[in-house]
C-alpha cells in the first residue's frame, strides 16, 4: 500500500425577579422617513460570519430618534471584537471606506447579477484595544478585488456610529437597483462555514478519526507519538492522501491508544519514533505483531511521506503553517461541480486526506461555531484551537493550533476557502470588549 500525492453558550443564568418601580412610558416616536417597501426575497449566501453569534429582523427600525430607517440586520458576537467577517457571495468589491460615517470601515461587494451585499462596522482598532489603529478591511481587500464566497474581507467591530454598542457587522443585502432588502430570510437559510479543530496533541481526535473512518482489519495502522503529531504537516503543494489509520499515542497514558490499535486488528504496524526515544516501538511491539519502524530525522518541523508497506518515510521540509487541514472520508464523494476548487485547494495548501469508503464521524474536536465564553477573561487575547479557546498576554503570542478537521460532507468551497485565507493572513485573536 502507497501514499499518492494528490495533484490535486453564552453561560445560561437563572431568572432573578427584581422588584422595580413602573417605569415610565417611552416616548412615542413619530418615523420622519418613508418606510422602504417589502419584498419577500431569499438569496442563496454563504453566512458572512464564523464563530456564535445572534440576530434578528431589525430591518426597518428606527434610528436616530427616528428620522432614518434601519436597512440590514446586526449580527452580534456577545461582546467580542475580531470574529472573522466573509464574502456571502462572489462578487467584486465596489467600495471601502476606512473609517468614515456612519458606516466605520466597511465594504460592498456586487455580485455577477449586480446584486450587492454591504458589511459595516468592520474592526478597525488595535487588537485587545478600542483604540483605532489596526489596518482595515483584511489584507487585499480594496476597490476592484474580485472574491470568492468564504473569504475573509475584515472582523467584527464597532467603528463608525456603533463605536459605543456591542461590536456586531451591520449586514445588509441591495437589489440590482439599490434597493434596500431585508436579509433575515435569505440569513437563516443561508451555507455555513463548518469545521472542526483537533487538539494539538491529536491523541484523543486522532482516535476517534481513526476508529469512526476505518474498519477493523485488512490494513496498516501508523502510529506516532501525540508529542511529535506536528510532524504530521504536509508541506504546501503536496497532499498526502493516507488509506491508513493513524493513531497518536500519550506517553503519560499509552494504553488508551494502544487499545484502539488493537481493535482497528491491522495486519501491521508502523511506527514512527526518533531513535533516542525508543519507548513507542517498544510498548507496541509488546501487544502487537508484524511492526515495523521509521525514525524521524532530527531536523527542525519535518513532514513525512509515509510509505507504510515497507515501514520507510521520505522527510519532506518547509516552514509548517499554524495547522494542517485533516479531511477524512473519501474525496471522489465531493461534489463533481466542487472536485476541481478542492483540487485546487489541495495543491496549493497543507492537506492530508485519510481515505477511507466509510463516512467520517464529526463532532470530535473544537467546533468552528463557538467561543469563549460570557464569563472569560476580558484582559487577555482569545484563539480558537482544537483545546479549546486558548488565552495569551499578546496578540503576537499566538499558539499552536493543530488540525483543521473536515469530513467529505464538509469539504465545501466556502469553508476550504475561509480555510486558505486562515492560513494565509495574519492571526487573529478575538478579544473581548463589551
């Protein structure tokens, strides 16, 4: 058996009834605008923000005493600053602004039917800081650019008129004539951006990947220490796709993994451990016949070529991204009208595929849609990773994130393209400021 490159919530809090006094009726506002007409329009998008978020049907509410009417839907993050903000749909950007009006920085994009989706509000403040500084929209994001639906064009914020509410993207959607529409419909109905993040260890996801994609028997089983998983990263531009289950074993608790291998019964092992640190081979070779080894070169973050059948891998060298993208299930089931962009995807980023005929299970790591939490630290830098959301002291510190994990199902345009441009920009940390 060979390796083919593929050319290719918020914390829920008891009611607490407050004896209050009446209080006093508003002030009943007479709207000094003609309201927009309405139309019941759904269109297809892909939802312009990742992470948790809430929002209504604000379209037509006053503002400013009002005198104007409200034309878009706030999407809010509970209070957090740098979500990412994407395309809902392909389209070219026909206008930025930086930090003006009402609008803060934000940005339209017109789609081939002419049209336009607008995002407001986008961050433009010095991470961690309320303080405006940090270059806005993201980077290439500019007047003519075309993009792709997925793709990051800023983060949530709170410039312009929301510089004293809860950061949230102002998101509003115009017909081909300009006219104002409401969003809420073709929002709830829309394409989310959908993945998962493994530990950085991979110890606990690398089992339950392995064991949830590939029936007992019949096959080679690699395993690796949890503490060398890293080494796992596909150099850019070669995309290793793997018919073998690949088990990360703790060293602190061994047996675990050592127990899942046993029960994948493969007809051989290879394991991959450095020459010094014999422990590994030594603890398989106990419960397990036919194993073989391969030692890792000592060299600074090398990836491997695996070729299982005769236990021997080629090192391969580059500069490892933040993570790897792991998609497990078989490729050949993606969509035939989304083979040719996640080929694309594949030869130009870090990707290893663990084929197998059967589907891949989810929700084993760190969902792409959560976050820290309404009771965490406000003072400190927030990133999500397969541990969980890790905290740091500086927006420069930004950790290890480990495996982006994607089932065949979820290997979708929209998310491989969030995806790139995660590997490609700068980090982002989330922060609290609300």
């Amino acid at each position: 058996m060979g390796l083919t490159v593929l050319a290719l919530a918020l914390v829920a809090s008891a009611a607490v009834v407050v004896a209050t006094p009446n209080p006093a009726v508003a002030e009943e506002l007479t709207p000094q605008f003609t309201p927009v007409k309405r139309y019941n329009v759904l269109r297809r998008m892909v939802f312009p923000v990742v992470g948790v978020t809430k929002y209504w049907s604000g379209f037509g509410d006053c503002r400013d005493r009002c005198k104007r009417e409200h034309h878009g839907v706030d999407i809010l993050t509970y209070g957090y600053k740098g979500l990412p903000v994407v395309a809902a749909t392909d389209g070219t950007v026909v206008k930025v602004t930086y930090n003006e009006g009402n609008a803060g920085c934000s940005v339209r994009i017109r789609d081939k039917y002419r049209w336009e989706t607008r995002y407001m509000h986008l961050n433009n403040d010095i991470p961690g800081t309320d303080t405006v500084g940090a270059p806005c929209p993201a980077p290439g994001i500019e007047v003519g650019t075309e993009v792709v639906a997925g793709q990051i064009i800023g983060y949530v914020g709170d410039s312009g008129n929301a510089e004293n509410t809860a950061p949230h993207l102002h998101f509003e959607l115009r017909s081909r004539n300009g006219y104002p529409i409401d969003p809420y419909r073709s929002l709830k109905a829309s394409r989310k951006i959908t993945y998962e993040w493994l530990p950085t260890n991979l110890a606990q996801g690398s089992i339950a990947v392995s064991t949830g994609t590939f029936l007992p028997g019949g096959r080679t089983a690699i395993v690796v220490s949890a503490d060398d998983v890293e080494r796992l990263n596909a150099v850019e531009g070669e995309t290793y796709i793997i018919d073998s289950p690949i088990i990360a074993v703790d060293r602190g608790d061994p047996m675990i993994a050592i127990n899942a291998m046993l029960d994948l019964d493969p007809d051989h092992v290879v394991v991959f451990s450095d020459p010094d640190e014999r422990w590994l081979e030594d603890i398989v070779r106990a419960n397990a016949d036919n194993v073989h080894s391969a030692n890792f070169e000592q060299v600074e973050a090398p990836s491997l070529r695996f070729e299982p059948d005769t236990g021997e891998a080629e090192n391969l060298f580059g500069a490892p991204d933040r993570f790897t993208t792991l998609i497990a299930g078989r490729t050949d089931r993606i969509s035939r009208r989304y083979q040719a962009f996640f080929e694309q995807f594949a030869l130009e980023h870090k990707v290893i595929v663990m084929q197998s005929d059967r589907y891949a299970p989810k929700s084993i790591g760190e969902p792409s849609w959560s976050f820290p939490g309404a009771d965490a630290d406000d003072t400190v830098f927030w990133w999500p990773t397969g541990d969980g959301w890790t905290a740091t002291d500086s927006p420069d510190d930004v950790p290890y994130t480990g495996f982006a994990y994607l089932t065949e199902r979820r290997a979708l345009p929209w998310t491989l393209t969030f995806l790139a441009d995660l590997a490609e920009l700068p980090a982002m940390p989330v922060w609290r400021s609300w």
